[in-house]
C-alpha cells in the first residue's frame, strides 16, 4: 500500500500544471462582490463596466485598482493578478479607456501591492472626484 501511494505521489507531482486564466481567476477572487458579470452594487461596490477606463485618466487611479482590498490581497501573485487586472480593463473598459494606455506589468503591479491602502473610500473621493470638478 505505502508503494502505490508513493506512485500516485510522484505521478501527482510529475503532471504538468496548468495556469489558471485570468478570467477564471476573476470568477474565483473578484466576482464574489462583482458578479460573474462585472457589475458591482453602488456605492460599495461598483461596477468594473467603462468606469474604470476613465477612472485611468487620473495618473493616481492607476495605483488605486491595484491597492484596492480585493486585488492586492487576492490570493493570486503579481503576474497573475497583472493579467486579472488588463483582462478586465480590455473586456469592460475598451471603449473608456484613455488613449495612451498601456497595459499593466508585473514589476508595477508589485510595486503597487506593496502598499497598503488605508482607506480606499476617501483615496477613491480624493482622486476620482477630481476628475469631475
């Protein structure tokens, strides 16, 4: 018994793992408060629809989507939440978005987790009310 699950031990660990996409990471870590369809409920949790292509017309938004609770402490790495992040700014944002965008990267994305948001409410009032005044 000891040898055939030592067996199924090392063929288990011999199988080729696959990635995850971002979509299915989406399902998995963010549609719990946004639906499997992107659309939140406001004011706390808002849609992931055209909003956010214009929200990064703001320079200080940009850092924002990655700082907010849900993303940075998605049990996801950088790379994977990288392709999270661009996967839904191009699935619902393509239209609002500004018109020198440039996809996130990995080293950016790290950079922006490392850094706790205190509170992404206010931030979110201070820099996206900005915008509208």
């Amino acid at each position: 018994m000891a040898r055939l699950t030592a067996l199924l031990l090392a063929l288990l660990f011999a199988l080729p793992v696959q990635a995850a996409s971002p979509r299915t990471h989406y399902l998995l870590y963010c549609s719990g408060c946004h639906l499997v369809s992107g659309e939140g409920k406001h004011p706390n949790v808002p849609t992931l629809h055209s909003e956010l292509g214009r929200m990064l017309s703001v320079p200080e938004m940009r850092s924002y989507l990655v700082q907010i609770p849900g993303a940075a402490q998605a049990p996801i790495n950088d790379e994977e939440l990288t392709a999270v992040i661009n996967w839904v700014l191009l699935q619902w944002n393509s239209d609002t978005l500004p018109a020198d965008f440039r996809p996130y990267k990995a080293d950016e994305v790290s950079e922006a987790r490392s850094h706790i948001l205190a509170d992404p409410l206010r931030y979110r009032s201070t820099y996206w009310k900005a915008l509208d005044q």
